[in-house]
C-alpha cells in the first residue's frame, strides 16, 4: 500500500505538548513537583515524623528534575524551550561564571548549589509540566490549600498575645513561611490565585471555599504586620480591581471594595502606628539601616558595572562602606543582583521579570477557544507578579521560590495557550 506523503513534507514539526497526561514521564515530574510544592510551603513532614536524613523536598525534587529531562529529550524540546527560560539559564550561566570572581567563592558556590539552582530548576519544571488548565487548577488549589496551616498560626498567634516588639511569632513553624514577613510574602502572592479559584469555580461551595480563603489570606497578612506584606496588598488590590473593572466582572468588583472596606475598619491596634515607622525622620532604626543600604548599593554597581561581587555576596560589598560587620544582605531584589551579578546580570533579571509579566498579559487578553479559565488564571499570576515587582524593592528575596513559582506559572500559562491553538489550528 502506498504511503501519501504529506504537502508540508519539508516543514520543521512543531513537538507535541509538554507532560501530556497520556506521557509517564510528564506524569511523573508534575507529580514530583506537587509534592515537592507540598514539602516546601506546607512541610508535613515535620509532623509525620519522617526522618530529615530521608530529605523528602530533595527528594521530590530530583525526581521531578530527572523525570522532566527524560520528556523534553524524548519529546524532542530541547530546541524549542521558551524564551524565559532561555533568559533564565543564560542568567544562570553569568553566576557560574562570575564565580571566580567573587569576593567569596564558597560561599557563592553555597548560594548557587542550596538556593539558586533548586528555584530555577523548580521555574523549568513547572513551565514544562503544568500544561493543562486542569494542571494548573490543581496546582494553584496545592499551593493555596498548603498555606492554610501557617496563615492559622500566624492567626492564633495574634489572638493569643504571642507577640514580640508587637510582630507575631511563628515558632519553630517549617516551610517557607517561618517569620512574619515570609509568611506575609507568601500569602500576597497565593492570594490573586485564590481569588482566579474563586472567580472560575462552577460549583457556589467551591466557590464560597475560595472567597472564604481569600478572607483568610487577608488576614494573615494583616496580623503580620509586615509593612513590605502590606504594600503589596495594596498594589495587587489596585490591579485587581482594575482586572474586574475591564472584565466587567462588577459584583465581585463590588463585594472587592466591600471587603476593602470592612478590613479598613477591622485593622488591628497599632498597624498604623508601624507602617508609619518605615518613612520619615522617625523611621525606626532597621528603616533607616535599609535605605542608607540604597545609596551604598548603587555606589557599588557604579563601581562595579559588569562583574560584582559575586552570587549572594551583597552583604560582603556592602558591610565595608556601612562600617560595621552585620551579616545581613540588601533589602532589595533589584540591588542586591546588580551587586552580586552587576549591570549583566540586573539586566537578564529584569529581561526574565518583564517577558513573564507580558506571557501573562498576552494570554489574559486573548486565551485561546474555550478556555475563559486559562485568562482568568492568567490574570492572577499577573497581579502576583506585580505583587512581586513591589515586595522587590523591600525584601531580601532575590535567589528565593517566590519569584520563580510565579515566572514559572508565566511559562506554563503561555506554553499552554500555544498548544491549545495549535492543536486547534490542525483539528479538520
């Protein structure tokens, strides 16, 4: 029998989507990076008494890594990885390489073999595997569900009296969300995606479940008392209400301002009286340290303009000039790597943080056929990762989860979006 050849013969084929249900590998790594999400944020582990030699975060880790290398070789992506992750791994590359330039090398090789490396490896992974809207409900629910726990300590602290120089204390609480500044972060940035749970759910338990966790998240963030937590609030309630206002979404938009207003009305005694200890001449004493560390930050990128001091070395380049030795690194994402990486490796991050922001905006405006949810999921990753852009200008958090969970979501909404017109473009 004859073979017909097809007209097209000689175009290159676009692959088949990434961690298709129907491949074992995509199955594995999307289920190796659920439960390292799991023992990462939530940390049962440290409940169930399972022994830390076990290392079960690492663990899930490599399996998701290892499973992923075997379905992009075997689905022929290693040449057609996005653009961000391209920018991801060449900025990767500069802090290898700057390593032995560094003011200390070990402790840069530190930096990049337990911090870096795990957050851009967990940015490649997820945009990889998470290539269904089911995928990425189930995610956003994993992620979402697994800070409940800490958001209810952080609230019986409060309510207990727990509290020290007025901040909540968290104990020895594992994850991610150990003091009350970390657990703010994470709650800002969880929250637009409770708030995308809510807005797409088709059943009103459902629904009601996710609206009453965005209360939750509210909350927890306000009993922290975290000034950078409550900048953040502010920003993404900002591009919310303008994300309904578009999308003439105006019940919620008006049960949004509602809620605005009841949490004006029932913020916690002396929330106020902090915030304002951030500016101006009674700014306390660790508001002053910070901003003092601006000047000396960009006095260094000045000096140093192409390779700085070296992957996590901020606080090396910097206690000189403040002329003490106090161990502490810049409170600032964008200075802290213009110091560490120079004016290279500032301008590959912000390169990374704005081809992220516009993955999620292209989609959010235009989500493929019948996928509304993919938009509205799209949405909320946005406004994180203006929550994001903000905390950065306040927050020791440059080599950290945050960012890469949300630039990796960025990823997986696009990617995502491609293959759904693809595979619309070749249905007869």
């Amino acid at each position: 029998m004859a073979h017909t050849v097809p007209i097209d013969w000689w175009r290159r084929q676009a692959p088949p989507p990434p961690g298709r249900l129907s491949a074992l590998p995509g199955r594995v790594a999307y289920w190796g990076l659920l439960a390292f999400t799991i023992a990462l944020i939530a940390a049962p582990q440290e409940y169930l008494g399972i022994p830390k030699q076990l290392r079960v975060a690492f663990l899930a880790a490599m399996i998701a890594i290892a499973a992923n290398l075997v379905d992009v070789a075997s689905t022929h992506r290693s040449r057609t990885q996005p653009l961000e992750v391209k920018v991801a791994l060449a900025l990767f590359a500069w802090a290898v390489v700057t390593i032995p330039l560094s003011l200390w090398p070990g402790g840069s090789v530190t930096m990049l073999t337990e911090q870096y490396f795990k957050s851009v490896a967990v940015f490649w992974v997820l945009g990889s595997v998470v290539s269904t809207v089911g995928r990425f409900r189930i995610f956003m629910w994993t992620v979402v569900i697994c800070s409940v726990p800490a958001t209810i300590q952080g609230l019986r602290a409060y309510l207990s009296g727990n509290l020290v120089n007025g901040r909540i204390v968290m104990g020895q609480w594992p994850g991610l969300t150990a003091n009350p500044n970390d657990l703010a972060l994470v709650l800002c940035f969880f929250l637009p995606l409770a708030a995308a749970l809510a807005l797409t759910a088709r059943r009103t338990t459902v629904r009601m479940l996710a609206w009453g966790l965005v209360a939750l998240f509210v909350a927890g963030v306000l009993v922290t008392f975290s000034r950078q937590g409550i900048l953040v609030l502010v920003a993404e309630a900002m591009t919310l209400s303008a994300v309904l206002w578009r999308g003439r979404r105006r019940a919620a938009l008006t049960g949004m301002l509602a809620g605005v207003a009841l949490v004006v009305m029932l913020l916690p005694a002396g929330l106020s009286q902090r915030f304002a200890t951030a500016f101006g001449d009674d700014a306390d004493h660790s508001a002053q340290v910070r901003h003092g560390d601006q000047f000396l930050a960009f006095a260094y990128i000045l000096s140093h303009p192409i390779v700085g001091a070296g992957l996590g070395r901020s606080m090396d380049a910097i206690d000189p000039a403040r002329g003490t030795r106090t161990w502490t690194t810049l409170h600032n994402v964008y200075l802290a790597i213009g110091v560490d990486l120079g004016l290279v490796g500032l301008g590959l991050f912000l390169l990374l943080v704005g081809l992220s922001y516009r993955s999620t905006r292209s989609v959010e405006r235009q989500p493929p056929t019948g996928m509304t949810d993919l938009g509205v999921f799209a949405s909320a990753v946005r406004i994180s990762l203006v929550g994001f852009m903000v905390a950065a200008f306040f927050a020791p958090i440059a080599y950290h989860f945050y960012f890469y969970y949300l630039a990796g979501l960025a990823v997986a909404a696009k990617e995502t979006a491609r293959f759904a017109r693809a595979e619309e473009r070749t249905r007869p």
